[in-house]
C-alpha cells in the first residue's frame, strides 16, 4: 500500500474502529500526519514572526485528522489482537513509546477476533505463540 492509498483508506474510515490495519496502512498515514502537522506548525511560526497571527492551519489540521489517526491506531492494534482501549496509553508517561513499540510489530496471521488479515495471509495450522509454530498433531483413530 502506497502513500496515496493509505490517506485515502485512513481518511475514508475516520470513524471506522472496527477491523484490522496493515503496517503500511498505519505508518504511511503517520508519516503524512506527522509531515503536515510539521508544514503547519512551521508555516504557523513563520506567520507570527512577519506579524500575522495565524493559528488555524495547526487546528484545522488536526481537528480534521486526528479522529482518523485514532481510528487508525484501534485498528493497528486490532491487528494484533489487542484491545481498542489500549490507544488510552497514549495520554500516561511513555505510553506513547509503548504503542509505537505495539505499532512496529507483525500482525497477527490469518483471521482474529477483530477480522480477517489485511494482508490476505491464512492462518497457520497448528498452535501458534507469537512467531513460533507448534506442529498440529491428529490422532489416526
């Protein structure tokens, strides 16, 4: 998934919590976030140093994407097979590094509580933790 496809999928599903989101989808969307929250904050700044107090392309920026980046992050951590409640960890001390930590790590293979994988990946026979894979043993009765 390109850039271009990641803002329209995260934009399109601004309310959407349910579900899953690939890796790309999620880092793709942030790097343009946090990119035009840079371009916003530097344009902010550089209009007050010529005397025109212009606050509002910050705001607008992120009153317009930030339910899209929330939604996306629920998403991301569905991904895994974790809770939506945990995007709360953002608010405390380093939590923001811990889902940043979350947000790095692999999907969970094949289908999960929250839907199918994004990345069209079936689900490994046998018991699976983590990466590692236990060989599904049948009985011959």
């Amino acid at each position: 998934m390109g850039p271009v496809a990641a803002l329209r999928s995260c934009l399109s599903k601004s309310f959407q919590w349910r579900g899953r989101a690939a890796r790309a989808e999620f880092w793709w969307f942030f790097v343009i976030f946090y990119g035009g929250l840079i371009v916003t904050a530097i344009y902010t700044i550089l209009s007050v140093e010529s005397g025109d107090d212009v606050l509002w392309p910050p705001v607008v920026f992120l009153l317009g994407l930030f339910p899209a980046s929330l939604a996306v992050m629920a998403r991301r951590l569905h991904d895994k097979g974790l809770t939506t409640w945990l995007v709360l960890l953002g608010v405390v001390p380093f939590g923001q590094l811990a889902l940043l930590i979350l947000a790095v790590l692999p999907g969970d293979e094949g289908p999960n509580g929250y839907g199918d994988d994004p990345l069209g990946r079936a689900k490994p026979e046998g018991l699976t933790y983590g990466s590692s894979r236990v060989p599904l043993v049948r009985d011959n009765d």
